[in-house]
C-alpha cells in the first residue's frame, strides 16, 4: 500500500494478500469487490501491508474525498467503512491467535506469547452463531417468519445489487423490523419498539437461523443484508400451502417466544462488543447485569461498574471443550453465564461441578500461580464472561489498595472504599471527613490538593462497603452527627453522601430497633463506661447521640412512633439526659429541646392512636377493603384525609370452609396466618390440623406461611380465603362471586367524561400512595413472614394497579356491540392520556397494559376502527411503556418530571428484589452496606415522588363528580385471564385464513 499516504482501495481486477511483517503470515486474500484501507477516517496507522498476487486493477479515493464523502452522507457510508476495518479485525484475530480464511471461517493459529492460554478461543469469530445449532424453538420460529413473510410479504426476500455483485435471496434489516412491528398491530403479542424488534431478530442471529451476508455479529435497523438458514447459499425452497396454514396458526407463539428471547439478545450483543466500541449506556447496561450475578455479589458496584467495561463475551460450542489444563498459567478469570463446566484434577477426575453465575480460574490470578486444575465444559453451547489478567490485577488489586480495613481482635468489622470528593468550604476550613476518624484508633485523614477556586478542595472521602451493625453506628456517629461547618451559605455538604440516610432507611433488615436502642444507650453513656475521656468527648458524644436519634424520627415518620422499643427508650433517654444538662452545665441545652420536641411528638401520637383505637377496616364481598365509620358505616367523609392502616387497626372479613360456609372474623391487621386459622377453626368447628389458603378465580390454590402477616389485605383481586384439612385442598372451588361482573358498565361510562375519570382517578391513587411506608417495601421484598410488620398499605396500592388493569380487560370484554368497544377503547386512550399528564404513572401504565392484553389487543376489528390520531397516541404509549434496557425509556422520561409524581410500583418493587437477590445481605460476617445503599436508592426515589403536595388542577365543573368518584373507587372486574380470554373469543371469533 502507499506508505505515506491514507486511501480507500477496492480491487477492480485481481487478487491482493494482506500479511502483517514481521511475522510475514497471510492473513487473508482479498478478491474483486471488497475494500480495504482501514486508518482513512482516523488517521491511523495501517495494521498490514498489502500485496498485489498478479496483475490488479484498483480504484482508489484519497482520504480528503473520502472524508468529505462521510460528512456529507454518514448514513450513506456506514456500508462501505464497516469493510475497510477487515484488515484491522483480521490483525487483531492473528494477535489472539486465530487466522481467518477466506471463506470467513476462522481456524487456531500458534498462540502469540501476549495470550499463552492456548485453548481459549479469545476472539472466536462473533460473526459465528453462539451455538453448534439452533435450539428448536428458534429453528421452529425462523421457519414461522419466513413462512410468513413469503405468504403476505414475498417482495421482501430477493435478490439485491451492491458494489457490483448480486446478492441472492435476502432482506433488508429496516424492512425487516417494519414487517415486524407490523404484524404486531391488532394482534396477541404486543412488540413496543423498534428496540425490541431488534432484539428479537438478534435472538436469531446469534443461533445461525438468520445471518448477516458479511457475517457481521449484531442485527442492525439499517439498510443492511441479511439471509434466512434455508437461503443460506442464495437458493431456497418456496413453503408449501400446509406450512403457510401451520405457520398461521403457530405466528403469535413465534413471536411471544422471540419476544421474551430479546432482552436477553440484546444484553449479549452489547457483551460481544469489543470494550473499546461499548458506549456510557452499553456499559450501564452491562453493570445491571452484574448485579445480580452471584460470583460478584461479594465486590463493590465501583468494581462491578469497572468489569463492565473490560469482560469478554466467550462462548464454546461443544461438550467437552478444555478451557485450560492444570499446571498452565493462569491468564483469565471466568464468570458462567450459561451451561456448566466440571473440574478435573489428576489423580481424582472430577473433583465438582460449577454452573450458571458460578466462577473459576481468579485463584491462579491472585497468587499468580500455574492452573490448579482443568476446567471442562460439560454440555453444548456454554457462555462465559472473561476478565483478562492484566484488567483483573488493574481492577481488584486497586480496589484492595483502596480499601481500608479497620479489625479488632484480629477481625474485619469496617471495610471503607477510598474515594476523592469536591466539597463546597472556605479555603483551609475542616470537615468531618478530613478530621479524626477514629480518635481512638488514631486514624486521620487529609486533604490532598485544592482545586483552582476557593471554595474547592479536593479531600479523601471514606465510603461504607460493610461492617458490623456496631461498628457502622459507631463510624456513623463519629463521622456524620454533630460536625457543622459554615461558610457564609449553609453548612459543608457532600452531594453524593448518604450514608445516615441509608442507615436509617435498611436498618431493619440488619440492625432492628431492639438492638439499635442498647447500641445508641451505650454511645450515650460513655461517661459511665469511662470516666477517663475527657468532658468535651463525653459532650460531644451525648450531642450525637441525640441528634442520630431526632434523624431517626424525621427519616422514618410515624413508623418510629408505632415502635414500643423507640418510645421506652426516648423515655430512659429524656431521664439521662436531663441529669446530665444538669451536670454539664449549659452544654446540652439544644438537645434538651431537641428531645423535648420528639417526646411531645410521641404523646400526640400516641393520642391520636387511642383516639382511633376503633378505627375498623372491613373486606366487602366484592373484596374492596372499606374504612368503617365509629356508627360502623362503610361511608367516608369527602374532605377526610386518608389515614394510613395501623397494625393495631381492626380488620373484618369472611373466612370459608370446603362447603362454601364462613365465618366472620375481626383481628388486628398484623394478625398471623396462624391466628387466623385458629380462630377461623374454633368458629368453624374444625379440630383437625388444618391450612389457611387462598382460592383465586382461577381455582389456584396458595397456602399461607404460619408467620404471615396482613393476610386479608394481601388478597388477589377476587381472591378468598379458605380454612380446611390438608385432604381437602383439591376440592376447594372458587364462590360463585369470585367470578366476578357479568355485564359491564359501559353505559355508566359514556356519561363520564375521561378528565373526570382521570382526575379522581388520581386523586384516589394519591391517597393510597402517600400512606404506604417505605418500611412496607422492605418488609415485602424480603419476605412478609421474616419482619411480622403489617403492609397493608402497599398490599392497597399494589391491588388497585391490578384492578385498573383488569378493568379495562373487563370493560371491552362485557360490551357486547363493537360500536360500545370503539367508544370505550377510545375512552380508556384518552384517560390514559389525562394520567400521564397528571403524572399518575400508576394508572397509566396499569391502563395501557390493560390494552395489551391478549383479550384486547386480538380484537382486531375493534383496533381497525380506532381513528388514526388515537392509534398514534397509543403507539406512544406502548413505546412509554417498553420494558426493554430495564424500562429505559420510563427511567429517563420519570427523571424529568418534578415531584408530585404517583410512580410505577411493580417497577419500584422489581428494582428492590432485583438488588436484594442479585446481592449477599452478609459478606464474610459482615453487613454488605453496598446492598443497604442500592435499597436505600429506591426508597429515596419513593420519598422523593411524594415530597411535594399534590396539587391537580380539576377539570370544567361537572355535576357528576361525587358518581365518578364513588365509580372509582369501587370497581368491579374480572381477574381470570381465561375467561376474559373466552370472551374476547366470543365477541370476536378468529378469523379464517
């Protein structure tokens, strides 16, 4: 090639080598057609030198054309630059050790000593399927789609023209993700986005059932080629009449499949890409995944976020394959994300096996010693991700240098993450976090610069990894209580440091009030304990207690009053601390009053409880939990604030035996399951050991666990519950009222305006919001029976997104006339609308989803005749609510909204297990505080959506307000999916082929 000067060339005539000196080892052979002269964007250096085989005939553009060229028209010649890189890609195979032919096939060279691991195929060719075959749903629905795009789309598979070559029997990717989203319109199977779209072509990409014609690895929604596996050589079959009729019928379990398939395809593309091309959102992408892998549970989200960006995609096809041999030198560390591998060492065979998000080969790393055993795959197509040696002692060894542990007794109990912070001060000022540590300990840290201006410095900042309970306390009270700085505006503040907050909001889950309470009465009396510190210590030791305490009551509300353990202690603590403002004579006087506040804060609370001692909540038949007025009316005042269900609240419902009976109980809501039962078998006259359980509309049958709690309240929509012999579970039936509403109330509906229905819509779900605690969350996420805390409140809100979504369901099924369904389809568009604007997120999505319901959105005449602008909208909607990238799209719209804002819980709820399972409570005998922090973020979140007071501008006065809002609140729906199914069928029957 021209030493010196940078050019896009594609041989005319002839046939060139590419060979990369000094090793003079052919890489490739480049015939007619192709391009090469990779560097001609970037002025980069070539990675190979080309020779001329014979006589050749070029056509060459001179990299200032060929740059004005892509400015003008990127979009244009994305097309052309993706083969100008061949070169670079084939030099980079031959630096891992593969060599690729010209059939584009690649085969094992001699390993380079950069990569002496020689049975890792490092960079097998992505282009290349991930299995030795499709699986069989794959290849079933491959075959499904070309059936069908031959039957109604046949223009889409021909042959093409590009760069002088004919292209036989192939697709174009844009069109390819049109037909797609296409066919989803009006049908069962509901494909929200473009993105989607492209995740499910992926799924078959990656299995070989489709392929790109350069064999590129990623679908693109571009003007790109690609090839069904039938068509593979240009030349394919035409289906048969009986495929096209089997292909009709098995289309929408084609596309459901595909469609739970993307996600997953989707993360695997962006793993395949090389670390250097993954963007900011790839690598958030990748870091969610890493969450919730059990091999990293144990490492901090800064080292978890750092893999993101350098770990390898490595899959191996077959059974059998060697990763490594024992004694070779460790040069990976391996995470399995799919299949399963055995361990062999010699003289004993398998000594284990390891499976999905286990990992092997760190300990030849760490002690950078030879293989201690051989690692074999046990089944086909085993997926791994792979941390080279050299990222892995970058990454973890750093983290190690930027950990301080502090011991006693030779044992970890604070793990502290080094992290440098801007902080707002005046120049030379101090802060808690440059101050003493442990004064005890002697531990000190300093600032180590100062930025340009003066009201910056950069300081080293300790962030908590884990601990034990007490230890954190202690870290805490020393670190974040009593320490204030001013500087003319307010106080030194560290935007990014919630650690108190944090604390106070998962305590429960690691450090209850029964064990907090002792803890802080010791930090408190360390005069008593040592009478050696000097008086400003033990001051300043009182002043952080108290304050800690006034915290607790601000974060956590009405939960810190409810709790007998927090109120006795604030009494023992008021009696100490009043001889002590005596003895340390005007040291105390703000805590004094601090106290105070919180102990009158006590007292009125524990008023209003007596007051409302009677407060009763009763479970109607059609399963609608009612507050009971003290005449024992179901009625509410309008103008009553809703008031939050206590645990000492009274609850009245029905429990039924095998032959339909009941009795009806009253408990409080934090009953037991066990209580229940009992008192349900006392009444009943059953004395034999008997199971609560509740029996949905579908005939499901859930048993309670003894320790559950709010059990009335945590009822499906339709559910009940039964009492009865474990011999009799089989025979329970649902009540004849489970099956709920025969006829819909679209009549009441058309003289509801969709404001009207929108707004008091909000109005109640905002009542049911604000009253859930961010404790109901924790207690629900890591298992009702473990905490035995009441949370009902969240049970309410979770039950109400259920019923909205079954309401429509149940709506447009019950309204016989299609007419009726067009107004009502129209109808629950435009109230979704309102809600969004209101940001009642809750609704809207629990609406929308409701139109995605297979027994809506079959109906296709009903969706033919929606009008176009409608149509639109709702498109939008459906984008709104795309779960793909972990519901992207919401995350980044709900970031720009400012607070009132009524959330998507589910999403909130999902969030919250997804850190609590992916994540170890306790690593190594330590509270993992990183797990604590992930909690706390979503909790914060929920705080955040309801810090401002809601304020909704109401619709044009309308005389029918008090019946919307009576309507609203007691619906009636049909929760069982196959009977709303049946009669979608009913109404709309399937159409013949």
């Amino acid at each position: 090639m021209y030493p010196r000067r940078y050019c896009s060339v594609w041989p005319h005539r002839g046939i060139y080598y590419v060979n990369n000196p000094p090793d003079s080892l052919t890489l490739c052979t480049l015939g007619i057609g192709t391009a090469f002269g990779d560097g001609v964007l970037n002025n980069s250096p070539h990675t190979a030198t080309v020779i001329t085989n014979e006589h050749c005939e070029l056509l060459r553009i001179e990299q200032r054309d060929f740059q004005e060229l892509w400015e003008r028209n990127p979009h244009l010649m994305e097309d052309i630059v993706s083969p100008l890189n061949t070169v670079r890609s084939l030099t980079d195979l031959h630096r891992r050790g593969e060599k690729k032919d010209t059939n584009g096939t690649s085969r094992n060279l001699p390993p380079s000593n950069k990569h002496p691991e020689p049975s890792s195929p490092e960079a097998r060719n992505p282009a290349l399927p991930i299995t030795q075959e499709p699986s069989a749903k794959l290849r079933r629905a491959g075959k499904v789609l070309r059936t069908m795009i031959f039957s109604h789309a046949p223009h889409l598979i021909r042959d093409r023209k590009y760069h002088m070559k004919t292209i036989r029997r192939c697709l174009v990717g844009t069109e390819m993700v049109d037909w797609l989203l296409q066919q989803a319109i009006g049908g069962a199977v509901r494909i929200h986005s473009r993105a989607q779209a492209i995740g499910m072509w992926q799924a078959l990409l990656e299995e070989g059932v489709i392929s790109h014609v350069s064999q590129e690895y990623q679908f693109k929604d571009k003007h790109l080629f690609y090839r069904f596996r039938e068509d593979q050589d240009g030349v394919g079959t035409t289906p048969s009449q009986d495929d096209r009729h089997l292909a009709e019928k098995e289309f929408q379990e084609s596309l459901t499949v595909l469609l739970q398939l993307s996600p997953e395809a989707i993360l695997r593309t962006i793993i395949r890409k090389p670390p250097e091309d993954r963007t900011a959102d790839d690598i958030e992408v990748i870091f969610e995944e890493l969450l919730h892998i059990k091999a990293l549970s144990h490492l901090s989200n800064s080292v978890k976020r750092e893999l993101a960006g350098v770990l390898f995609f490595e899959s191996h096809l077959r059974t059998g394959t060697v990763l490594f041999n024992q004694g070779d030198e460790g040069t990976s560390w391996y995470i399995i994300l799919r299949g399963s591998v055995d361990v062999v060492i010699y003289g004993k065979g398998v000594v284990c096996t390891l499976h999905e998000g286990d990992d092997f080969g760190k300990l030849a790393l760490v002690n950078d010693a030879p293989r201690a055993a051989t690692i074999v795959t046990r089944e086909d197509n085993c997926h791994f991700l792979r941390v080279d040696k050299i990222d892995f002692n970058r990454i973890l060894r750093d983290a190690e240098a930027n950990t301080v542990r502090l011991k006693e007794h030779g044992q970890d109990v604070l793990l502290l993450q080094k992290i440098l912070t801007d902080v707002r001060g005046v120049e030379g000022s101090h802060c808690h976090y440059n101050g003493c540590l442990y004064p005890s300990l002697g531990f000190y840290t300093f600032p180590i610069g100062s930025l340009v201006s003066s009201k910056f410095r950069l300081v080293t900042r300790y962030a908590v990894m884990a601990g034990t309970p007490q230890k954190m306390l202690e870290h805490l009270l020393e670190t974040r209580i009593d320490i204030r700085v001013e500087d003319g505006t307010g106080p030194l503040t560290y935007s990014k440091d919630t650690f108190l907050e944090d604390f106070l909001l998962t305590h429960v889950i690691f450090m209850p009030s029964h064990q907090l309470c002792p803890e802080l009465m010791k930090h408190y009396k360390v005069d008593s304990a040592n009478s050696r510190h000097e008086k400003e210590f033990i001051v300043a030791n009182k002043r952080r207690a108290v304050q800690f305490v006034h915290t607790w009551a601000i974060v956590v509300r009405e939960a810190f009053f409810e709790d007998p353990i927090i109120c006795s202690f604030l009494d023992d603590l008021q009696a100490l601390l009043l001889k002590d403002f005596e003895l340390y004579v005007g040291d105390l006087q703000m805590e004094v009053k601090l106290l105070a506040k919180m102990i009158d804060a006590k007292q009125r609370f524990q008023v209003d409880l007596a007051s409302s001692a009677s407060q009763r909540w009763k479970i109607s038949n059609s399963g609608q939990l009612e507050r009971l007025t003290s005449s024992g009316s179901a009625e509410e005042d309008e103008d009553e604030d809703r008031q939050p269900i206590k645990s000492t609240d009274e609850i009245i419902f029905r429990v039924y035996r095998a032959d339909q009976t009941y009795t009806t109980l009253k408990t409080p809501t934090a009953a037991t399951a066990e209580t229940i039962k009992r008192s349900a078998a006392d009444k009943l006259g059953l004395k034999d050991d008997v199971l609560l359980v509740e029996v949905r509309s579908t005939g499901e049958k859930v048993p309670f666990k003894d320790a559950e709690v709010s059990v009335p309240t945590g009822l499906s929509v339709n559910g009940k519950i039964f009492v009865c012999t474990a011999d009799q579970i089989d025979s329970l039936r649902p009540l004849p009222e489970q099956e709920g509403p025969s006829e819909g109330t679209g009549d009441v509906l058309e003289t509801f305006s969709s404001h009207d229905l929108a707004h008091q819509m909000s109005l109640y779900d905002w009542e049911l919001f604000t009253v859930v605690h961010e404790y109901e969350l924790t207690y629900q996420v890591f298992g009702r029976h473990q905490f035995r805390k009441s949370m009902s409140n969240l049970d309410v809100f979770l039950r109400r997104f259920n019923e909205l979504q079954f309401w429509v369901v149940t709506e447009l099924c019950l309204a016989s006339s299609l007419s009726r369904r067009v107004q009502l389809l129209r109808k629950f568009i435009k109230v979704a609308a309102y809600c969004r604007d209101y940001q009642n997120l809750n609704a809207f999505f629990a609406i929308v989803m409701g139109l995605s319901n297979v027994a809506v959105s079959r109906m296709s005449q009903t969706w033919e005749r929606l009008p176009g602008k409608l149509r639109k909208l709702y498109a939008d909607f459906e984008a709104l609510i795309d779960p793909s990238r972990n519901h992207r799209r919401y995350r980044i719209i709900v970031a720009k909204l400012a607070p009132p804002i009524i959330p998507f819980m589910p999403l909130l709820l999902k969030d919250m297990t997804f850190s609590h399972e992916g994540n170890k409570t306790y690593l190594e005998g330590l509270v993992n505080f990183e797990k604590m922090h992930m909690i706390a973020q979503t909790l914060r979140t929920l705080r955040y959506c309801r810090s401002q007071v809601l304020a909704l501008e109401p619709p044009p006065i309308s005389k029918v307000q008090q019946e919307v809002r009576e309507y609203i609140r007691n619906i009636k729906v049909i929760d069982n999916q196959r009977r709303l199914t049946q009669l979608s069928n009913t109404l709309e029957p399937r159409r013949p082929c």
